[in-house]
C-alpha cells in the first residue's frame, strides 16, 4: 500500500513509518494501555477481511469495525466473518461504524 500512497501526488506530504519508532504491543496490553489513557473501550480481533483485523468496542455499545465484511455480504460458509459479527453482537453492540461504508444500526 505504501508503495502505491507514494507514486500519488496527492499524498505528497506522506511521512513513513519509521519501524524502528514503533512499539509492539499484545491486544491485552494494549487494552490496558487504553484504560491508563481513560479511553473508555476494547479492542478486539475480528477477522474476516484479514487474519489480523480488529474491531473497537465503545462502553455506548458501539463499534468501529474497520475491514470487517458487512453482514450482507458474508458467504455462508464464511464461518471466521461470522463468528466476528458474532462476537459483536454478544457484546451488546447496537450501532456499526464501517470504514467503508455508511453508519448502521444492529
């Protein structure tokens, strides 16, 4: 992706990520992390566009979900984006905030 955001004019003032700056942290740390920051809410896994996708859960029942599939458009035999809309809505998740798409309700 960088190599495309770099040929782009548009995103001309891009700045890289310098890897070596950056620390690694394990979800349960940084859930902790968020808490000692007083940002009411969890980050949890979600996969189904990626192995590595994530969701946050806000304490007003809502959710950021990224990448994750609309549930609309999930195989049937899509059992990891399932289990992850699964896992939202046993949170109690009311309302869905989706990178690419409008915001919906549950």
């Amino acid at each position: 992706m960088e190599r495309i955001i770099l040929k782009n004019k548009e995103y001309q003032n891009y700045k890289r990520i310098d890897k070596e700056q950056t620390t690694r942290l394990t979800l349960e740390r940084f859930n902790d992390l968020l808490k000692e920051l007083e940002v009411f809410g969890e980050v949890i896994k979600t996969p189904g566009h990626s192995v590595d996708s994530v969701s946050f859960l806000t304490k007003d029942n809502e959710a950021l979900i990224g990448d994750l599939p609309p549930q609309s458009q999930i195989m049937a035999d899509d059992s990891v984006s399932l289990a992850s809309w699964a896992l939202i809505k046993s949170r109690g998740v009311k309302k869905i905030f989706p990178s690419h798409a409008a915001i919906f309700e549950l």
